[in-house]
C-alpha cells in the first residue's frame, strides 16, 4: 500500500516535472505557414502503409524512449529520394521547400540554414543511426528503418517554425508556448 503510494507519487512527479510530456494543443503550421513540400497523396498512402508502426516509435520516443525510425519517414524519403547513400540530398530538399514557400523570399535564407544545419546534424549523429537500427522493433511484425529521414524531417519542421520570418508568424499565448516547447524539448514536433 505505502508502496503504492510512493510509486503513484512519483510517477505523477516525473509526469508533472516533465514540461516536454505535454505537448501545447496547436500544430506548428497554425502558428507560422511555413513552406511544406510534401504532397498530401503521398503522405496519405505512406501512413496508410506505416502508420502503425511510426505512431508506435512517435509514442516510445515521446516518452523517452531511445531513438527509433519511423518507417513513414523512409517510406516518404524512398519516394522523393531524400537520402542518396545515407546522404541527405541537400541541394533537392532546398529546391522542394523553396518551391513550396512559392516566391515569398524571406524563406529563402531560412531554408537554406535550416537544411544546412540539419543535414549536418544527420552527418555528426551517424553512429546514433546505426545504434538506431540495431535495436529490436518494438512490435514483432514491424520493419525496421533508417531514422534519419524522420530526424531530418522533425529537425526542418522545428527549425523552420524557430525562425520563422516575423510577417508569418501568428503570435498568441498558445504558439507562444509552442514555441517555447519547440526551443527546450528535443523531439516530438
Ligand atoms: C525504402 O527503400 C529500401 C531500398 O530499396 C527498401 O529496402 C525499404 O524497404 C524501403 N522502405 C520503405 C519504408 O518502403
């Protein structure tokens, strides 16, 4: 019984502590139209084959699970060819998002740090990948991906959102705290 007690008190300590295990209830898109280049079809038939699998990756990892590929990331990337020989192919996803902003030029510069400082990234993390790879999937059935297309893709859509140009961005008490979120917890946007 006492136990118990303790054990409850502290899970809710660690749950209440633990400012990254709430996610503020609005998207990044509402908060700042950020350029996007990925087509709606695609994404759906993506999910549709691997939603299981990366919903179960987005909830370990939420939760402080170790790094995992989200096999809707592969999917996307296999289909735009993001990846070229466990290299980002830089220079197509600055044209894609650069297409996307359509014309307004204040992304321009935005767009080409965001994918330069997170290609970089996936270059300095590359044993964290491998690391990734090898662990068992976390049910049976599923496969197992490469985790840099899903880290590339959450490093763009926070780096974009972190410096958005002021004239897009939406300020309000809620995508404040967005963005507050977006600034200290490492993942899950
Ligand atoms: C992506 O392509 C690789 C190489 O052809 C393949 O092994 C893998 O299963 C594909 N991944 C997805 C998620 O479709």
């Amino acid at each position: 019984m006492v136990k118990t007690v303790i054990f409850l008190c502290l899970v809710i300590t660690i749950v209440a502590g633990n400012p990254c295990a709430q996610k503020p209830d609005v998207s990044a898109k509402e908060c700042c139209d950020f350029p996007m280049p990925l087509e709606g079809a695609l994404v759906e038939a993506c999910m549709g084959k691997f939603g299981a699998q990366t919903q179960r990756v987005m909830v370990s990892m939420m939760s402080g699970g170790p790094m995992r590929g989200a096999c809707v990331a592969e999917c996307l990337s296999n289909a735009t060819g993001l990846m070229n020989e466990g290299q980002v192919n830089t220079e197509l996803l600055v044209a894609g998002f650069k297409m996307a902003a359509d014309g307004k030029a204040e992304w321009d510069p935005v767009i080409e740090k965001t994918i330069g400082d997170c290609s970089g990234m996936v270059q300095a993390l590359g044993g964290e990948f491998d690391k990734a790879a090898a662990l068992p999937p976390l049910d049976p059935a599923d496969p197992i991906c490469d985790a840099r297309p899903g880290f590339m893709f959450f490093c763009s859509v926070k780096s974009l959102f972190l410096s958005c140009p002021a004239k897009y961005y939406k300020a309000s008490p809620q995508c404040d705290s967005l963005k507050k979120y977006a600034e200290t917890c490492p993942i899950g946007f």
